[in-house]
C-alpha cells in the first residue's frame, strides 16, 4: 500500500513552517484523503491542470506557498500588518488538495487505482472540494475561508485569504505563460475549466 503520508510530507516541505502542529496534521491529513479517495498512486502525478501535466500540481503549491510567504512578509515589514502565517501556509497547502477528486478523468488510467466515484468528479471545482476536505479533518475556520479561490464562492475575504488567492493567481499565471504562451485569463476564457 502506498504511504501517502510520507509522500505528502516528502513533497511539502512548507509543511514545517506551520508552528500550530496539530494544524500541521490536518493538512497532511486532508491531502492523504484526497490522495486515497481520489485512486492516485502518486501525489506528483496530479498535473498543474487538465490540460497542463508539464507542471505538476506539487510544484504550482509549492510555489504559491513560497508567494504568499513572501508576500506576508512585505505586509508585515511595509505596511505593519499582521497577517497569520499557519493560516496562509496551510491554506495555500490546500488551495488545491481538491485536484485530487477533480483531475482523475484527465490523467492515465495506470497512474490510478480504484478512485472512489462518491468523491471523483470533475463537476465539483476542486476549491471547493478543497474546502471540504480541509473542513472534514477540522482546519479552522480561517484556514478554510482562504482555500475557495474563485470570486464569488466565499462572502468574506480576510488578509490570509486576499495572500492565497494573489499568489496562486501569480503562480497561475507564470504557468500558464511558460506551458502555453497565454495569461491564466486568456486559458481560462479559452478551456472554460476550472484554474
């Protein structure tokens, strides 16, 4: 049986940059969720996009968690703002744990075993599939505010949140101009799929 814990611990090192330990776990806890429920064997096997598997999705979390770091960190020493670190580093570490249930239908069959058709669908955005993940092993409410990325899926938008939807946009976009010559908007208005 695959050890998705060591796989998640392995691919996120951001991981140990989260002081509240127990929040640690739920983070790794959702994305061993994901991973198993979703059929995959591996976590570097979910692509960036469906469409897009030159980048994997562990490569876009990491970099929009190094972003969002750094953008904390100018918030802080700039502007004198406060911005909670757990939150946005465990937040932007799940932002896509919700790729597990969305992308099977668009990888390989032999990169999977058995996904779980009560999770798998490529109907349910995967922020907001991430949402509910990261509220089954009881993140706190803050952390799972910041996960929906789209506008108009969460009412309140805080400082953690407004880091994690920026930077992934960031990340985003420097993905898709590298894999396709075109800005996240333009693949979006092109696929019509979810980023």
């Amino acid at each position: 049986m695959t050890d998705f814990e060591t796989q998640v611990r392995d691919a996120f090192p951001e991981l140990e940059s989260i002081e509240d330990e127990g929040l640690r776990e739920q983070v790794v806890e959702a994305w061993v969720l994901g991973l198993e429920r979703g059929g995959w064997q591996d976590i570097s096997d979910i692509p960036y996009a469906w469409n897009i598997d030159e980048v994997t999705n562990v490569e876009h979390v990491r970099g929009v968690a190094r972003i969002a770091i750094d953008a904390a960190a100018q918030q802080r020493e700039f502007h004198g703002a406060a911005p909670d670190l757990d939150t946005i580093v465990a937040a932007c570490l799940l932002h896509d744990v919700g790729k597990c249930y969305e992308y099977p239908p668009f990888v390989a069959d032999d990169l999977l075993d058995d996904p779980d058709p009560r999770y798998v669908s490529e109907e349910i955005p995967h922020s907001i599939s991430g949402y509910a993940l990261a509220h089954e092993v009881g993140c706190p409410l803050a952390v799972q505010r910041a996960i929906p990325h789209f506008l108009g899926e969460v009412p309140t938008r805080t400082l953690e949140a407004e880091l994690v939807k920026s930077a992934n946009s960031a990340s985003s976009n420097a993905i898709t101009q590298s894999a396709m010559g075109i800005t996240l908007q333009e693949w979006v208005e092109e696929y019509s799929q979810t980023s």
